[in-house]
C-alpha cells in the first residue's frame, strides 16, 4: 500500500502586489500554503531581499558591516548603486536616520530632495523607512510622497496614530504603504482595517509586524507572524492576507554581539558572528512568512540567497 502524506487544505491565498515599476519592479506574495511548503501549495514568488542604505553616514556600525561599502557610506547615491552594481541588490531600502529629532533633525524638504535624487538613480524598487517618530514621520513622509509622485515607493513605518496623513497622501500620489504595529496580530489586522477604511487599495499594504533578531526575541515574533499567515491561508482572514516586510538589518547590527572582539567571552571572530547572526534570523523569518528582507551585509544575503535556491530547487521523487 502507498504511503499517502497528510497535507493541510488551505482555503486562503497571500495577496499578490507589484513593488516598484518597469522591467526592474518585482512581485511579492501570491502564496497559496505556508512559507515555503511547496509539497502543499505554491509560492509563484521567491521572497525578495532589500539592501539597505542610510541617508546619512553610519557613524555607529562595526567594522565588519562597513567593510563592503568603504567609500561610499556618505553619499546615498553611490552607496545604493554600489548594492545594485555590486552585489545585485532587486531592490534598496533607503533608511532615514538623519530626520530623527533626537539625531540630526533633518527637515521634510532635505529629505524628499536626497530621496527624489536616489529615485532617480537607480532602476529598483525603491523602500523608504522612516525615523519611527510618528509625527515627524507623518511631516516627511507625506513630503516624499509628493516629491516622488510617480516613483511607485514603499512608504513606511506607516502606525495607527498617523495612518490617515500618510495613508492619504499615499493614495494620491500612488505609492505602497508599509503597514507597521508592534508585534501583535490584532493590532495589525485593526490597522490594515483602518487603511482600507481610508480608501488605501489593497494592492498598496504591506504589513511590518515589528521584528527582533537571534536571541532578542526572535521566538516572540516567529509565533505571531506564524498566527498571522495561520489566520490568513486557513481561516480566510483578508485582512491578514498581505505581503509581510521585515525590517531586520537594523535589529540585528545594532546588538552588542556583533560589536565585540574576536577575544571578547571566547565568541569566536567579529565579522562572522555578524553575518551569522544576520543570515540566521532573516532565515527564521522567511520561515514565519516574511516575503521581503531588509538586509546589510552582502555575505549574509548571500546565504539567504543559497539557502531559499537549495530549499526551492525542484526535488526528484
């Protein structure tokens, strides 16, 4: 008698949008079973990986995430087309550090201006991550909508408190909105309530549940992103069925792992350690069900690259 496996029956479906435009856009979603179990469903696009560029030079990061991008690191131009040129960045995520008001308080207008010159540089899909101050999010990132209006961006973090600014301007001058709460999942259902309830498409959400990296509670966000996909392919849950965009260069490069040396508590070499721990927990949130990464370090996105080739690649029976 054959042996017939099990398989989950899945009645919802990951909706399927288009990031960026022209020949150079990408697609993201469309998956009909949980990440990356293909034996049960289809995923008809690879989860894609945004390489980040900062807005302003990284005074803070170590020496090992530095390193690929000597020379380059103040100017944003540059920088992003070195990630594209180099390293084959499909798409980068432009972070705006300076406008943070306990930083360098860079105003609405710089920030469109430097934003607009980088639009125009490159051919990807361009991602825009904001300070995470909301209201001095909601004055720049309505500015970058304007200024950039026809450049299809991804516009984030977009939270309850200054979705309708954001969101409205979004809608009028079409660009994607990053739909960002603090990991829960009935707070992020409730926001992607309110954006539609603004009249934002839903071909323009993109959720960002909030993430953390190897031992930073990882493990807190792996479960709710888990209920998050659980609610959408098996409980038809449309307000939970959007693409997921995870922040996680930020979270990771920031610990103090990766800033100690090689001798420090016998941890081994620095800028391994980093990349490690930057390709260990994209990896875990691919398997949560992230479809977009925000990454550093070249090294690291290149084992993600290998690792979703060889999990991906047609198996013989």
């Amino acid at each position: 008698m054959a042996l017939e496996i099990p398989k989950t029956l899945y009645s919802g479906k990951i909706r399927e949008i288009k990031l960026g435009k022209g020949d150079k856009g990408v697609t993201v979603g469309g998956e009909t079973s949980y990440p990356l179990y293909l034996f049960e469903g289809k995923m008809p696009n690879l989860p894609k990986i945004a390489m980040e560029v900062w807005d302003c030079p990284p005074d803070e990061w170590s020496k090992a995430a530095l390193e690929p991008f000597q020379g380059v690191t103040d100017d944003p131009i540059a920088w992003a087309k070195k990630c594209i040129d180099d390293y084959g960045a499909e798409m980068i995520a432009l972070q705006l550090i300076s406008t943070d008001p306990n930083g360098l308080d860079r105003g609405a207008d710089e920030a469109a201006e430097v934003i607009k010159k980088v639009a125009d540089a490159i051919d990807v899909p361009l991602i825009v991550w904001g300070c995470s101050d909301k209201e001095k999010d909601s004055e720049v990132l309505r500015r970058v909508c304007e200024v950039c209006e026809g450049k299809n961006l991804i516009i984030g973090p977009v939270a309850e408190e200054n979705h309708k600014r954001i969101g409205a301007s979004a809608i009028g001058y079409h660009h994607t909105v990053i739909s960002s709460t603090p990991i829960d999942i009935n707070l992020a259902k409730q926001l992607n309530i309110l954006l539609g309830n603004l009249g934002v498409p839903d071909e323009l959400i993109m959720m960002d549940p909030t993430v953390s990296g190897i031992g930073y509670g990882i493990e807190y966000c792996y479960s709710v992103m888990e209920r998050i996909r659980m609610a959408g392919l098996t409980q038809q849950d449309e307000k939970l069925q959007f693409p997921v965009i995870c922040n996680i260069a930020k979270e990771v490069w920031k610990t103090k792992e990766v800033h100690m040396a090689n001798d420090k508590l016998n941890m081994g070499d620095a800028r391994k350690r980093g990349i490690l721990m930057e390709a260990m927990s994209a990896m875990v949130l691919l398997l949560a069900g992230a479809n977009v990464l925000i990454m550093r370090h070249p090294e690291a996105i290149r084992l993600i690259r290998d690792m979703l080739a060889e999990l991906t690649a047609p198996k013989n029976n």
